[in-house]
C-alpha cells in the first residue's frame, strides 16, 4: 500500500490545485448553495466528475505519449512545469486586478422552493449543468495533460494512476462539498477578501507543483 500513498496524494494536491482557486465557477456554485442546497450538492459533484474525466484521460494518455519520447523525458517535465506555471502566474497576477461582477445561474424558481420530488429533478439538471459549465474550461484539461505526461514515470501501472485518479476526485470532491456547506451556513456573508485568498493558494499550490515536477533539471552537458 505504501507504494500507492505518494501517487494519491499527488492526485490530491492536484485535485485541490485545479478546484481551489475561486473563480466564476466557485462563485456559481457558492451561489447555488444559497439558493438550494440539495441541487448544489449535485453541482458540485458534477464538477468534481470533470475533473476525474479529464484526469483520466490525461492519465491514460499522458504517459504513452512520454514513453515515445523518452530521451527527452527531463524537458518533457520541464516544459510541462512551464505549462503549468504560466497557469499559476497569470492567474496571481489576474487575481491582484479587480474583480469583474460573478454571473449568475439562476436555477428554475421551483428548484429554491420545493423539497420534494422537484428538487430531485432540479438536483439532476443542476449536476448536468455544471458539468457542461465545467467541461468548456480548457484550462483544466491543459492544467491535467501538462501534469500527467511530466508524472508518466510515477504512473506506470494500473494501480498507482488508478490510486492518482482517486485522490483527484476525492479532493476535488471535498473542497467543492466544503464550498456547498460554506454557501449554505455563511449565506452572501463569505467576504470578497476569502474568495481571494483561496483563489491565490489554489494557485499557490498549483506554481509549487510546477516547480516539484521541474526537477531535477535537463543535463545540458
């Protein structure tokens, strides 16, 4: 088991390094906790199944493509480092602007009103909606694809990308619930000033990765 903990939890720090970060979706979904939590638990599970898909398909493919270049495999993790820390970068220094108005998905008026049968139905359209919503995003698949090819070689069984994929989507999972109970106790109280901050360490800690993952350097010798 102890050969399947360090893959698990690069998986978790990768999925808390693509789901911390609060941006449009967080705020949705913070939103939809206000509103109704039944259906923002369904949202945050839909986001949290895009971020395993689109784990799995870089997990699966990532490390084929490093197998047929491995000569270079170093500047393959340098230029994935690369990738990720431009990521990182332009989203910090994003951050340090002021923040444009959150859109708004404002779920059918029954969704917020009704208890029974209905909000089975809005918690399933909700789950489908944020997935859609999630899905558009190119920067998580770019953000999995650079990571997974420059982990190729952690990743070369079944079980250690199948132990990755789970932490993904259990972190993913959790933080994006933590947001839906925030949403639900703290109402519109959750301050501008918080909404920063997890904003600039979900990035933090997606720069850190880049980094982990740049060494050792190429030998230029």
């Amino acid at each position: 088991m102890s050969e399947l903990f360090s893959p698990a939890l690069s998986g978790a720090v990768a999925g808390l390094g693509v789901a911390m970060p609060m941006g449009a979706m967080s705020v949705l979904l913070l939103q939809e906790a206000m509103r109704h939590r039944r259906t923002a638990v369904a949202a945050a599970a839909g986001i949290a199944a895009v971020d395993l898909g689109y784990a799995a398909l870089a997990t699966a493919v990532g490390p084929w493509v490093a197998s047929r270049v491995s000569p270079v495999e170093a500047w393959i993790r340098l230029v994935a480092a690369a990738v990720l820390l431009s990521i990182a970068v332009h989203a910090l220094h994003r951050s340090a602007r002021p923040a444009p108005a959150a859109p708004s998905a404002p779920p059918p008026p029954h969704e917020a009103r009704d208890p029974g049968g209905g909000a089975g139905a809005g918690a399933v359209r909700a789950f489908g909606r944020y997935v859609g919503l999630t899905a558009v995003n190119p920067t998580t698949a770019l953000y999995f694809a650079a990571l997974t090819t420059a982990q190729a070689s952690a990743l070369t069984t079944p079980a250690t990308a199948g132990a990755f994929l789970v932490g993904v989507a259990a972190a993913s999972l959790l933080w994006q619930q933590t947001l839906v109970a925030l949403g639900a106790f703290a109402g519109r109280r959750v301050s501008p000033a918080a909404r920063a901050w997890t904003f600039r360490l979900g990035y933090g800690l997606v720069a850190a990765y880049a980094l982990k993952i740049a060494f050792p350097l190429p030998d230029l010798t």
